[in-house]
C-alpha cells in the first residue's frame, strides 16, 4: 500500500522487493538503490570533502556525511545568542549574519513577542502561530502551526528524503532520533524494541 511521488522512488521500491542489487564493481559490496552505489563508489575514487571547522582535521567521501559531521559534533554547540530573537548559533560569524539579514532594517514588529520582520506578509505568516492556526498534513494525522514545518514533515516523511547520514557507513534517515539510535550499534550498543528489530542490524 506504499505511495510514491517520483517514478524514480518506486522504480528502486519495486527493485528492492524483486530483489535487484546494485554491485560495486572494485569490492563485494551491494546496494538496493543505485544512489547508494554511487556515493559508496566515492570512496574508491578518493573524492574528499574536509571538514573546515577550526581544529577539525576531517574529511568524507560524500557531501551529505560531511554535512551530517558538522550538524552532529559542530554546530550542537550553540554559544552565541541574539538577544532579539534568543536563535543560537556556533559561530559568532554565524549570529552576525543572522543578525544583518533577520533583523537589520526591520520594520514590522509582532505586537505579541519579541519578532521583527523586514517585509509585512512575513509579520502575517509569523502571527498565525499566535493565532493558533494549524496546516495539517495530508497524509496523517499530524498538523504544524507553520506550513514550513508541515512542508519539511511531508518531505522527510512521506517522500523519504533523508538528510542524516551515519558518519561510520552510508546509511541515512530522514530523522535525526533514528540516527542516534543507529549510530549506537556502533558502539556496540543494541535495541531489541519491536521497531528496531525489524530493521535489522548494520552492515
């Protein structure tokens, strides 16, 4: 009863239940998409992607672990707050830009917390979350008090777009909570819960 949105996607679902593997052509690995093949096959061709925070010497096959890197040990350290709208950052450089392009200017103030806006239809869009207007998700029974958020749910988790992408193998998630959980395989922790089970254990 699965549903897709690009033929792509349900080309590589009915791959996967046919059993069709994609084969790295230089090891004895395999993959159910030929996106994952793609990204493992970076790795044999030593395509690196540094890391460029300060003291960090590391680098990643592909952009998406990189990224994944930097969200995970990087930027969870948030020291610098605005003091007009209390957003984090982890670099001072970070909160200066927020700063000149959220606030600088702005003309539109909302009359029920501390938001300025530059532009009126986003004070409007911002009050609705005052207003208690909600944007409910088409495909559950899930609502979010913005359409952003609503928009950001659909695609992560109805259109199976995963931006999370282990650092120790490719595997991604759509969320940042089932990484987590999969990273600590890892270390040679296990979950034994129901929905766990059922996926299966790492490569």
């Amino acid at each position: 009863s699965k549903s897709f949105s690009q033929k792509s996607r349900l080309k590589s679902h009915l791959l996967y239940h046919e059993g069709v593997m994609f084969n790295c052509a230089r090891c004895s690995q395999s993959f159910t998409e030929k996106g994952s093949l793609k990204k493992h096959q970076q790795e044999h061709e030593g395509i690196s992607f540094p890391c460029d925070y300060r003291d960090c010497s590391k680098s990643y096959s592909n952009r998406g672990t990189l990224t994944a890197h930097q969200r995970m040990v990087h930027e969870h350290f948030k020291k610098h707050t605005c003091n007009q709208c209390l957003e984090t950052f982890s670099r001072k450089s970070d909160l200066e830009k927020h700063k000149i392009l959220t606030h600088e200017g702005n003309r539109f103030s909302c009359d029920k917390c501390s938001r300025s806006y530059s532009e009126k239809q986003s004070l409007k869009r911002h009050q609705l979350v005052h207003e208690g207007i909600r944007f409910p998700c088409n495909n559950c029974s899930k609502s979010f008090s913005m359409k952003t958020s609503m928009t950001t749910h659909q695609r992560e988790v109805h259109e199976g777009i995963k931006n999370f992408a282990c650092n120790q193998c490719l595997k991604t998630f759509a969320r940042r909570p089932d990484l987590k959980k999969h990273e600590l395989i890892h270390e040679g922790k296990r979950f034994h819960s129901k929905s766990y089970s059922q996926k299966g254990s790492s490569k």
